[in-house]
C-alpha cells in the first residue's frame, strides 16, 4: 500500500468506488420496497424503507460532487475544447450505447409486468425504435426510448458541457478562491445546507425528480451546484482537510435527519392536522436537504481520515466501477423478473440478486478490458493510466 502526496485525492476515488457499489444494494432494494419501479416482487412492503433512506438524500449528490472534482483535475491538464471532446467520447457514446443495447431489457420486462404485454422481445424492439408511447397505466405512459439509470451519464455529460463554456472563460481559477473564501468553519456545514434547503422549499413541488433532462428543474439546481462545488474546491486542500475535521458533528447530524425523515415518512395519514401539513412538508424538505450535506461532508471526512491511499485495487476498481454501473440495473430487472417462478425466499433472493450482479458485472468488465473495440462503448480507457487520485470517468 503505498501513502501518496496529500495533493492527490484518492480518497474520492474510494468514496466512488463504494458509492457504486451501495447503488447495486439500493436498487435490488427497490425491488422490494412499495416505492416505483420497473418490476416489483411479490413481498414488496415498507419493511426495509428507512434503511433505504439512510442514503437516498445525498447518495447521488456525492457522486455529482465527485465528478466536479475529476473534471477540474481533467481540466488542469487539457484544454476546454479537448475536455469538452474527451467527455463526449467516454460519456455520450455509451449513454447512446446503453439507450439501445443495455436498458431496453427493462422497459421490456416493465411492460411484461405492469400491461402484461404479450409480445417478444423483438416485437418490444420494434417498438423501442419507433418512439412508441402507447404503454400506458392509469395515467402514466412509458416514454421510449429511455435511458433508465444512465440519465446520470446524461447530465453528467450535459454539466461536462457547460464546464466547458466556463473554463473557456479563464473564470475557474477566480470563482474557487471566492468559494474556498467562504466555506471556511461552521459555514462549510451551514451554507449548502441553507442553499439545499431553498432549492427544495421553492423548487420540488413544481419541479419534482423525473429525470427528464429539460424539466427536471430542481434537480438541476441541486446537482449542477454539487457538480460545481466539486470543481471549485477540488485543489483547496484546506477544504477537505475541514471536512476530516467536522466529522463526527456531520454524521451525528445526518442520522439525526434520517431518523426525522424515517419518522415523517411513517406518520399515517391525516397524522398532521391541516393547517400544518404544510409546515411539515418545508421541515421535512429543510431535513432532507441537512441529512443531504452533512452525510456528504460525514463520508468525505472519514474517507479523507482513513482511505488517502493508492492501491492496486484502487487502479483496477476506479476504471471498473463505470462498466458496473452501465450494466448493473439492467441485470437487476432482468433476473428479478426471471427469478420470479422460483418463489424464493426474499432474503436469500436479494442476496443472490446482489452476488450475482456483482459476479456478472465484473464478468462484463473482464471482457471489455480485454476487447478494444468494447472499450469506447463502455467509457472504459483502453490503456493503463498512472494512478492519479480522481476518477477519470462519471
């Protein structure tokens, strides 16, 4: 194991390599959860909703964060236009990948369940291309083509593009010692929380999460900021260095909002008398947004504490964990889906769920690395890069 130069960020290459991984664990739980989804299992119930809520607020704000700060280490060394070109490559072309060969599965056995549509795979398909919208329940019709999990991989690029647009300003530099300036102390704590929380009083009811690139307002204000905040901070060392500090003033604050969220979320209702169904609603959206922060600055204090160092694993898992993340959901669905006439046990379901995405994905990972022309499809590098301390992908 070797101890590198603090100037390198492998810590953040940890936290999103294990950030992937507790999203495999968090969407075979939507499996089983009474929350939407693509397929859902028989036992589905409300039985492991607040252990999902334990990561649901800040889970993908970290990784919106960890991608600001691999982009501003990209942009360090290249121009905008080359950082611009180099993210459409190992961005757009395995989220139009994904659209068309990996995702479609999930629609399909979608459609399967929920319409009990009747035709193969190849009948769907011919849909899929068509941009056919007939599948509807109730009120809610499924849009095709989609992109499913991959909408991450599309804001990620679209966040790439205006960075772009901003670096080629030379404002990058300027902005970063303006933030690095305020978020000193207890503001680091207190000032995106302040902000998350507006965002999401004035913003979620009109703008609620759909994913959807040209209306998904409030996501946008919430992710581009993270994304933003990562790109600005990523070299003020100081920064991080607080965060290692505040620690355990974080995590007990983002527990104690994740019990509030687990307690507001399991009131029955009429619980709350009318004329204060709306202040609760603005307490619960101020909760949400401190257990989003303070978990952020908890996870990235302990990881800065206890996994600043290069490994070989780190190397290997850092290039690894975005193939993982193209195909894992979609061998989630598809084996749940099938797995269904077995009648298994849920717990030992969710556990074969878990090890055999693990094993399939890597299998997948196994053979892009050994194919060239997979690689690009992928987002995956096609030669060894030196250790660099920030991930190079999403």
């Amino acid at each position: 194991m070797n101890r590198p130069n603090d100037s390198r960020l492998f810590f953040l290459d940890w936290v999103r390599i294990i950030a992937f991984f507790v999203l495999i664990f968090y969407h075979v739980g939507m499996y089983y959860v009474s929350w939407g989804w693509h397929v859902k299992s028989p036992y589905a119930s409300d039985a492991i909703e607040p252990l999902m809520r334990l990561t649901s607020p800040w889970r993908l704000s970290l990784l919106f964060l960890i991608s600001g700060v691999a982009s501003r280490f990209m942009l360090d060394k290249i121009k905008a236009a080359t950082f611009v070109k180099q993210r459409t490559s190992r961005l757009f072309i395995p989220l139009l990948f994904g659209m068309y060969f990996i995702v479609p599965l999930q629609p399909y056995f979608e459609v399967v369940e929920k319409v009990a549509y009747q035709g193969s795979f190849i009948d769907f398909m011919k849909l899929y291309l068509q941009a056919y919208h007939g599948f509807c329940k109730g009120n809610e019709c499924l849009t095709l083509p989609t992109w499913n999990h991959l909408w991450f991989v599309a804001y990620i690029w679209v966040y790439s593009l205006l960075l772009g647009a901003l670096a080629a300003t030379g404002a990058i530099d300027k902005m970063s010692a303006a933030l690095a300036r305020v978020l000193t102390g207890w503001k680091i704590l207190v000032l995106p929380i302040a902000y998350l929380a507006f965002i999401r009083m004035a913003m979620f009811s009109a703008f609620p999460e759909t994913h959807n690139l040209a209306w998904d307002w409030y996501n946008h204000a919430a992710y581009f900021a993270l994304f933003l905040a990562g790109v600005l901070m990523a070299r003020q060392h100081a920064f991080w260095a607080e965060l290692e500090t505040m620690r355990f003033k974080a995590l007990a604050l983002a527990l104690a909002c994740w019990l509030g969220l687990v307690i507001y979320f399991a009131l029955p209702d009429h619980a709350i008398p009318d004329a204060m169904v709306e202040v609760a609603r603005h307490t619960q959206r101020c909760v949400w947004a401190a257990c989003q922060w303070s978990a952020i600055v908890a996870v990235c204090g302990f990881a800065h504490r206890h996994l600043q160092f290069d490994s070989a694993k780190r190397r290997y898992l850092t290039v690894a964990v975005f193939p993982v993340y193209i195909v894992h959901q979609t061998l989630i669905v598809a084996m749940a889906h099938l797995a269904k006439p077995l009648n298994l046990p849920p717990v030992l379901e969710g556990f074969l769920l878990v090890g055999l995405t693990l094993a399939l994905s890597f299998g997948v990972v196994e053979i892009v690395r050994r194919v060239p022309l997979l690689q690009p499809l992928f987002g995956m590098p096609g030669k060894p890069r030196a250790p660099q301390g920030v991930p190079v992908t999403a």
